[in-house]
C-alpha cells in the first residue's frame, strides 16, 4: 500500500551528485581583463548550473591543468630598484629596472651593473655575488661615496635578498634605507637572493568561491584551489586531481572568472602563451525515490512539476497522475 499527498506518491528524498565537467582555455576566453598576461579571464557560458530548488549546493576541483612556465622569475612586480648616491655633498636619488627575464645570480648582477652605470649616478659600483652565503654586495667603486638603497620604494626585494618586511635604517626624511659604505669587505644584503620566481599558482574565481582561508589576509577568499609550479623555465606544470573538492557558495554558475596568481598575490604574466584547465563540478541535489522498492521516479516527478506550474483549473490533471508498483 502506498499514499498519494498532493498528486505524489509518499517518497523518500535522496541527495544525489551530478557531475560536469568544464574545460577551459584561455585563448577562448570571453574577456582577457589583464591583455596578454592571460592570468584575469572571463568565460561567459550559458548556464552551467541553473538555479533550482532541489540543489542543494556545489562543489569544484580542478580535476586536471597542464600551465606553461612563460613566467620570469624578475618582471614587473620585482624589477625596480631605488638608490640614493652621497658624494660629498652631491646627492642623487635615482630609480632603474632590471630587464624582465629569467635570471641566475650571475645574470642578475650583470644587469644590475649595467642598469646602474648607465643611470646619472657621479660614479659606478660594485655588485658581487657571494657563492658560499648566496648573497649580493654593494658599494660604490669610488672611496668616500655612501649608497643608500629606499627599501620601501624597491621592488625587487626578494630578488635582492631584503626580507619583505625588513626595517632598516631611517635616513632623511624618514626613508627606510640599507647603508652602503665603501667598505673591505663590502656590505652584504641582509639574506641569502631569492631566483625562485614562482613556486605557486593560485586560482581564484568570484563565481566559484567558497569558504577556503588565504594567509595573506587571514580571512576567507575567493581562492578555489593551488597547484605547485614545478617546471622548470619554459616547461610545463602538470597538474592533476588531487581528490579534493571546495565548497561553492553561489546555486546557480552562468559565467566563469579566473584569476591566477602567485604565491605573493601578484597577478601571474604568461607572455601571451597559453594555458589550459579541466573543472569538476559536482552538484548536489535531491532526488525522489519510490518507497517500496527505490526506484527512481524522475520523470513521472518532472511532470507533475510542470503540471503544478499550469493555471488552477488545468491542475486537476494531478488527480489523473498515477505511480504504478513495478
């Protein structure tokens, strides 16, 4: 024996999970907010998961990601550099850039040199890198002449080996300066350089947020999951499904944003080369089974629905739906 309640049968409720995938690339990306860099996009589908009242919430992962390392380890979050120059009396306060590129030590403190001799500084310097601490040097290659470097108008800071949140010496006008007297030996930077670059990709997406934590704000954020950046210069990191999955907080997803950034919160430059992402998204939903043996009753349900969306008088057809025993 079974019981008819308002043109249903009386039935249990059951969550089940609809899987769907989403691939993405970005080269199709409906909107390339940051140009080239191709690390904020915009995806403009067509309802992936419409809003109703039997779902009960989602959840996504990143179930695959193959991201090309076209990134530098100096670009143009951490390439600049400010340095103040007294010469007896002559002070010269100058700001030059590192080219973008990837950098060893060597490198870098190559282009250091050049960048810095070819400024309006009175004299030249001297920029060594120490093999057995991993640290630079600085000092002017003329006797008598102190450089400054302004800690807080650089960028380049991790690059150089300057803890971000170094305090150093306050010069005039409050500046928070490391002081680079002609001295033998000559002065080291505070720690070991950091050529690292990027050694994590963050993906953060408006639409998909959930309630993941960040340390870089201690609170929750749109941060849907993190992939470690294992390439190699020009290689490829391959990512793949970790098993788990993050809560999202919006029922219905139409569009999709992207953000991916590094493990500073810097937007991510891939030199306008591409990369490309598979979602899973899993919703959770309720589902009418039969009582007696557990069948699903999907399509006699759907219809009832449709028929209670009709006028007052058309819905006496619900007197007329029957749930037959198998």
């Amino acid at each position: 024996m079974y019981y008819i309640m308002n043109g249903f049968e009386d039935i249990d409720e059951h969550v089940v999970i609809q899987s769907r995938l989403i691939s993405l690339n970005s080269r199709f990306a409906t909107k390339k907010i940051n140009g080239d860099k191709h690390s904020s996009l915009l995806f403009d589908f067509n309802s992936i998961s419409p809003k109703s009242v039997d779902t009960l919430y989602h959840t996504i992962a990143i179930q695959s990601a193959e991201i090309p390392a076209s990134y530098y380890n100096v670009n143009s979050t951490n390439n600049t550099i400010r340095i103040y120059e007294d010469d007896t009396g002559v002070e010269t306060t100058i700001s030059f850039t590192i080219p973008e590129g990837n950098y060893t030590a060597d490198t870098f403190a190559a282009a250091f040199i050049v960048a810095f001799n070819a400024s309006a500084f009175s004299h030249n310097c001297e920029f060594v890198f120490n093999t057995t601490s991993g640290k630079f040097s600085l000092r002017s290659d003329t006797v008598g002449v102190r450089l400054q470097l302004l800690i807080d108008e650089t960028t380049a800071k991790e690059v150089l080996g300057i803890p971000y949140d170094y305090v150093g010496v306050s010069a005039a006008g409050g500046s928070n300066v490391i002081l680079f007297h002609y001295t033998i030996p000559a002065t080291f930077f505070p720690v070991p350089a950091n050529f690292l670059g990027i050694t994590k990709i963050k993906m953060l997406s408006d639409a998909l947020a959930g309630g993941n934590f960040d340390s870089n704000n201690l609170n929750t954020t749109t941060l849907v999951d993190t992939i470690s950046a294992s390439a190699t210069p020009f290689g490829l990191t391959i990512y793949n499904s970790l098993g788990r999955e993050s809560f999202v907080k919006a029922k219905r997803i139409d569009e999709v944003d992207v953000q991916l950034l590094d493990q500073n919160n810097d937007f991510i430059d891939f030199n306008g080369i591409n990369w490309t992402m598979t979602l899973l998204v899993n919703t959770h939903r309720r589902q009418k089974f039969s009582k007696i043996d557990g069948s699903i009753l999907n399509d006699k349900y759907v219809a009832t629905l449709k028929a209670l969306e009709k006028t007052e008088s058309l819905k006496e057809e619900l007197e007329d739906v029957e749930f037959d025993l198998i």
